[in-house]
C-alpha cells in the first residue's frame, strides 16, 4: 500500500468524525440502517445454498439505492431554486423602500417648509370665527324674541285641544331650540373645548316653557285617549288627531336615532327628552283606560248572587267596548297598531287579576258556580270571546286561560267542599226529620207499587242528582269530584242511619207495648224500602263517573254500598226480632202433650206469620223475598229448639207415630204459609222446611237397627248436626239401647263431613239443653 493511500485511509476516521460531530443523526441513522442490514442479511443467507441468490438480491438493493439519490437530487434541486427566488424578491423590496425612504424626505422637508405661512393665517381664522357667531345671533335675534309669543300661543291652543297646530308650533320650538345648541355646539368645538354648563344652563331656561308644553299636550293626548271609547261614539276627531301627533312623534324619534344615535366622536346631540316613545305610551294608557273602564263597573253587592250579575256586567261592557274599537277606532288609527287586539289583550289581563282577587274571597258553591261557568263556558261561547270575528284575534295575542289550571282546581275544590258542607247539612236534617216520622201514629206513605217509604231517600236522592247536574255544566271533572263526594256522604248517612235503627229497637225493646211504638214494624219495613231506593240511586249516580276519574282521588274510595247492606241487615235483624218476640209466647206451649193431642198452638202461629207476611209484602223486592226467607229460616229454627226441649219423650211406638204425623201436619201448615217464597224469590239450597220431615221419619221408623242408616242419610243432608241433637232425638224416640246408642254415636262421630259450600247452617244456631241426671243426692257439689 502506497503512503498516499495510508494517507487517505488514515484521514477517513477524521472526516468521519466531523460529520459525526457537525450531523449527529446522520451518524445514528447509518447505524441503524447497518444494523437492519445485518438483521435482514442474517434471516435471508442464513444457509450454504441461500448464497446463490446474492446477485439476484445486490441487483435489486442497487437499484433501490439509484432511485433514492435520484429523488433526493430533484428535492435539493427544487429547495435550492425556491432559495433563488426568495433572494430576488428581497433585493427587489430592498429597492423599494430605498425610494420610499427618500420620497418621506422630501415630503419633511416641504411640511417644515409650509409651518411659517400657516402661523400667519391663525389671525384670519379667529376673525372668521367672530365673524360666523355675530351671524348666527344676528339670524337668530327673531326666533329668541318670537319665542315667549310662540310658547303662549302654543299654550293657547293645547288648552283649546287644537293639538295638531300645538304640535307643529311646538315641534319649531323644538327645531330652534336644537338649532342653538348645535351651533352654540359647533363654536365650542371649534374653539377647542365642549359646550360649557353656563351656556346649556343658558339655553334650557330661555327654553323651559317647552318642557312644560311637552307636558300639557301629552296630558291632553292621554286624556283623549283615555275617553277614546266615549268620543268614538260621539266626535272621533279628536282622537284621529292624537294618533297623528303620536305617529309624527314617533317617526321623529325614529329619524333622529338613525340620524344622530347611531354615529361617534363629534356627532350631533339628540334633542331633550328624546326619544319620548309615545306610541308604547299610547298603548300604556289605553291598558290602563281599559283597567278603569273595569273599575268602573260596580263591585258594590258583588257577594252571593249579586256575583252573577256582575260578571254579566263585566261582560256587556266588555262586548260592547269590542264592538267600539272594532267598528269605530280600528279605522281611525293605522293598520299596524290592531288595536282591537291591544284592547283584547289589556281587558283579557285586567279579567285575570279581578278573577284571581275574586277567586281567593270566601265564596259560597253558587258564587264558585258563576265564577267557574263564566270563565269556562260564558267566556269563550260565541257571545263573547267565541265570536268568529274575535277567534281570529285571541289566536294572534296567545292570551291563555283566564285562570291558571292550578287556579281552577283550587276552585273546583272549593266548589266541592262547600257543596259538601250543605249537601252534610241536609242530610242530617232529612235523617233528623225520619226519625221524628218512626214516632208518627200511623202507617208509613206508600208509592204506586203499594211499597212502604218515607221522605228520606227522594230528599237524598234528588239533592245528590241535582248536584251531580249542576256540576255537569262546569264539566266532567268536576261531575265525578261532586259525586265521589255525594257517596262519601251517603255513606257517613248509612252509618248514622244504621245508628238510630240500633237505638230504635233498643226504645222499643224497653217499652214494646207503648203505643209510641204501635208502628215500629212498620217503619222498619220502610226503612228497608228506602234502603233499596237509595241503593238504586248509588249504583245510577256510581254509573255516571268516567272511569278515568274512578281511583283518582287520594281518599280510600267511598262504599256506600256496603254501608247499605249492614244497614239492610240490621233492619232484617230487627224485623227477625219483632217476629220473634210475637211468637215468643206460643213457642213454650210447642211439641207439648198438648199440643199432640189438640194441635194448639200452630194455628196461633201460622196467624201471626200470615200477618208478617202480609206486611212483608209492602217492602221492595228482593228485600221482601230476603225477609220470607228469614222468616221461615227462624220459624223451623224455634220449632226445632223446642223440639230439643224434650218436653215430649215418646213412651210407645203409636206415640211416636203420632208425634210424626203431627210434625207433617205443622210442615204442611208451614208451607201454607210460605207458598209465595218459591214463586218470588230464589228457592235456598237447603228448604229448612224440608228439616221437619226428615226428623219425622226419624222419630217414626219403627226397626231401631236402621237408625244408623238414618242418621247417614240425616248427616248427609245436614252435616252440621251434632252428636247432642242426636243424642236428643235418640232420647225422644225412647225406645234406643245403650248399644244402638253407642254405635248411632261412634258412626255420628266417624263420619262429621265438612260443610259444603253454600250450606248455610241450621243446627249450629240451636243449643240443646244440658242433660240433668235422675237420680242426683243433694251433695254440697250438686248445689
């Protein structure tokens, strides 16, 4: 190697190194780039036979590397002709202000040059301002010394109402007025300083009457405004004159704010008292004409019915005020005002608060009623508001109800809770003069079907209806809100009803032969009749409420229904009780020696059934066939209980033939006698008439071996009975072993099915006597 090339070859490292030095990156990134290369020259000739392909691969990396520096030769080329131009341009601009430089030179020069000449002229300026004021207070000497004349002359005619030539001579006034401040204005401004508060103070004295003549024709204006409604109809002049004024007025404000308010810096100052806006305060002031137009109107007697006739005093002023700004001011101002809608819309805000003020007085339910109709129904039929000529306009205002939906709930339920209190009132009077008729000495009143009833439910019924009715008119709501409230108290009513029946059988009970209570069956039979009108007229008045309405209101809903029937009941109970206590005396005389030998007292009691039955006859299905049944339900009940007496103990077979024969003859009259119970009503499941045969057979078979199938068949048609009824009927017999007794008693008590469903009893209301021993020793513990 030649020492020219060890030269070289040492000098790399050192080039190296400055460029390692001066380009760090490009150093980092030759050492990336090797180190991929090494990695991808690794993968790829990882094996012996790899290295045929190596000129295949240095071919293509060749030609990579040429098309690199070839795009790296186009982008240096173009950032390097970009550079060329950036230079030119900065030459070029270089040149540019050289010139401009000398140019504001030149220009200095001159101005300096030119100062001296303008000094010599400040003499002639200031001339000429003396000059220009003397002009101007020599111009305007007429106007200062016609303006006293003009200021009285103006007055003249406002207090005449000749208010168009009082506006014109009041708008020069004005135009004067600002003439001087402008030019008093304009010397001041060119002197170098403001107008000074001297010469303002100045101006506004010499021209205060203007001020005071603004005043007396806007009083006037409002003042014809004010009475539009009333020279309308008599000389509409003057108010086509205020419209004018009050148009000019406001186009004036509207120039002079385009002209002047609008501009900066040295601009000319708007005129006192502008803008004056008199066309908001036209409409201010017909607001508060309307409002005294309603003030008007008299409040006096506004109480209890006097209200109605207010509110229909409020209403024909209100049409007929309508019917003025319509047919007779719409024409005289122009189109854009719509009037006849400002008017809506101030009368429509004035009804709002009077209403509200009204609404929160102590009113009674018929004050509620005219205030909810009037606003609901009156205020918007066709003969007010609901005019199709009126439609129209309310749609454009967007006026709203007259009173809030929270306003007229409140006052639905004030309605409500004052009906109440009177609808309470009467009920307790109407039940304070029933119990006064049960005293009466005669029968109760009967309708055309030969019903018993009194005045109590045609006084309840038509005072709830009429309310419903009533309220029908306000609307649905407050219908289904009145009779939820009926049927609470029509319950409340039951309740006490169902009280005075309780006390009036206790009266009676302590005294029943009295003639007081000659009548107590009466009244009670009539007290049911008119239990089931008062259901009739529930059930018609639960059918008119919507259904949306039913379980709306946060009470528990009201039952009178339910009420009804324990009052129902208690009124049976007491019939039940009457008829027992008339059948009393004949039952102890029942299933005696006696009576099996003459059959007394049967007769006796088939009349006084006969005559119950005749009475139950006056009360209104299906109470009526409710009564027959418990009648013959308590008869076969006593008739049985005396038969548990065992005042009749059979000694033979012939008497026990006998004592059965008799028992199907009392059947038989029973039956007599209750022949129309199966005709009118429901036949029970179980005829407790049925009873007496069966207990016949038994007492009549003659083989004792079947009575265990007897009494099989006699607990299958009646499971309630228990071993002691048997037990009784056995000792009735007399002719039972202990034996038979004993397997009678064990298969009774094996068996003991279940009540079925529907099966009312009829042995569980019949107690049998205690068994007393015969032949008991008088101990200590016997006694």
């Amino acid at each position: 190697m030649s020492a020219g090339d060890q030269k070289s070859v040492g000098d790399k490292p050192e080039d190296s190194v400055s460029v390692a030095e001066i380009w760090p990156e490009v150093a980092r990134a030759e050492c990336l780039a090797r180190g991929a290369a090494l990695k991808w020259a690794s993968g790829v000739f990882c094996r012996p036979e790899h290295l045929e392909r190596l000129s295949q691969y240095k071919k293509r990396e060749s030609q990579r590397t040429a098309s690199i520096h070839t795009r790296l030769k186009s982008m240096v080329q173009s950032y390097l002709e970009g550079v060329g131009w950036g230079l030119e341009q900065l030459r070029e601009a270089r040149t540019e202000l050289r010139e401009v430089s000398i140019a504001l030179k030149k220009a200095g020069l001159e101005s300096s040059g030119n100062a001296e000449g303008v000094r010599s002229l400040e003499r002639l300026r200031e001339v000429s301002i003396n000059h220009s004021q003397l002009l101007s207070a020599v111009s305007n000497l007429p106007r200062l010394y016609s303006v006293r004349s003009m200021v009285l002359e103006t007055e003249r005619l406002v207090e005449s109402r000749r208010l168009l030539e009082a506006h014109a001579r009041l708008m020069d006034l004005e135009h004067w007025q600002d003439d001087i401040l402008w030019q008093l204005h304009g010397v001041a401004g060119t002197a170098g300083s403001g107008l000074s508060a001297e010469d303002r103070e100045l101006v506004d004295k010499y021209f205060s009457g203007i001020g005071q003549l603004v005043d007396a024709l806007g009083k006037e204006l409002w003042a014809v405004v004010s009475s539009a409604l009333a020279l309308a109809r008599q000389n509409p002049t003057p108010f086509v004159s205020a419209v004018r004024i009050v148009e000019r007025e406001e186009a004036l404000d509207q120039a002079l704010l385009e002209e002047r308010g609008g501009t900066r810096g040295n601009a000319r100052p708007l005129p006192p008292g502008r803008p004056r806006c008199w066309r908001a305060s036209f409409f201010q002031v017909l607001g508060e004409a309307v409002s005294a137009r309603f003030r008007s109107v008299s409040y006096l007697h506004t109480r209890g019915p006097g209200l109605a006739g207010h509110l229909s005093a409020l209403q024909h002023a209100i049409m007929a005020d309508l019917a003025t700004v319509r047919h007779l001011l719409e024409h005289c101002v122009p189109s854009h005002y719509r009037l006849t809608g400002a008017y809506l819309r101030a009368s429509h805000n004035c009804l709002h608060t009077h209403l509200a003020q009204v609404s929160n007085w102590d009113l009674e339910s018929g004050e509620i009623f005219a205030v909810l109709n009037w606003v609901l129904h009156i205020y918007n039929s066709p003969d007010m508001m609901g005019d199709p000529e009126l439609v129209a306009e309310m749609e454009k205002e967007e006026l709203g109800s007259l009173i809030s939906a929270e306003g007229l709930e409140q006052l639905q339920s004030k309605y409500v809770q004052s009906v109440r209190k009177s609808v309470s009132e009467w009920m307790h009077k109407a039940l304070q003069v029933e119990l006064q008729d049960w005293q009466r000495d005669q029968e109760p009143d009967t309708d055309h079907e030969g019903f018993y009833h009194t005045s109590l439910p045609t006084i309840i019924t038509q005072m709830l209806e009429e309310n419903a009715r009533v309220a029908l008119m306000i609307g649905e709501s407050l219908r289904d809100q009145t009779i939820q409230m009926g049927l609470y108290e029509m319950e409340n009513l039951l309740n006490r009803f169902r009280e005075a029946l309780v006390e009036f059988g206790k009266e009676h009970r302590r005294n029943p032969s009295s003639n007081k209570n000659k009548f107590y069956l009466h009244y009670l039979l009539a007290s049911i009749s008119n239990c089931i009108i008062l259901k009739q007229s529930t059930e018609s008045l639960q059918q008119q409420q919507t259904s949306r309405s039913v379980g709306r209101f946060s009470r528990t809903p009201p039952n009178p229904l339910a009420a009804l029937d324990r009052a129902v009941r208690r009124a049976c109970r007491l019939v039940m009780d009457q008829l027992l206590l008339d059948l009393q005396p004949l039952l102890p005389s029942l299933l005696t020696r006696p009576w099996l030998v003459q059959g007394d007292p049967v007769p006796k009691l088939c009349h006084i059934l006969e005559r119950h039955l005749e009475l139950y006859n006056r009360v209104r299905p299906p109470c009526r066939q409710r009564l027959q049944e418990e009648a013959q339900w308590l008869m076969v009940v006593e008739y049985v209980r005396a038969l548990m007496q065992k005042r009749l103990v059979c000694r033979s077979t012939e008497e026990r033939k006998q004592l059965a024969q008799q028992m199907v003859q009392d059947e038989q009259h029973f039956r007599e006698i209750f022949h129309g119970l199966d005709g009118e009503g429901s036949e029970p499941e179980v005829n407790p008439l049925a009873l007496l045969p069966v207990l016949a057979d038994f007492i009549r078979l003659k083989d004792p071996g079947m009575l265990t199938l007897e009494v099989s068949g006699l607990v299958a048609k009646y499971p309630d009975i228990s071993e002691e009824h048997v037990s009784v009927l056995l000792d009735i017999r007399g002719d039972i072993s202990r034996d038979i007794r004993g397997a009678v008693l064990d298969l009774l008590e094996q068996s003991a099915p279940p009540l079925p469903a529907g099966y009312r009893p009829i042995f569980t209301d019949i107690l049998v006597p205690p068994s007393t021993m015969a032949f008991c020793l008088p101990t200590a513990k016997c006694a």
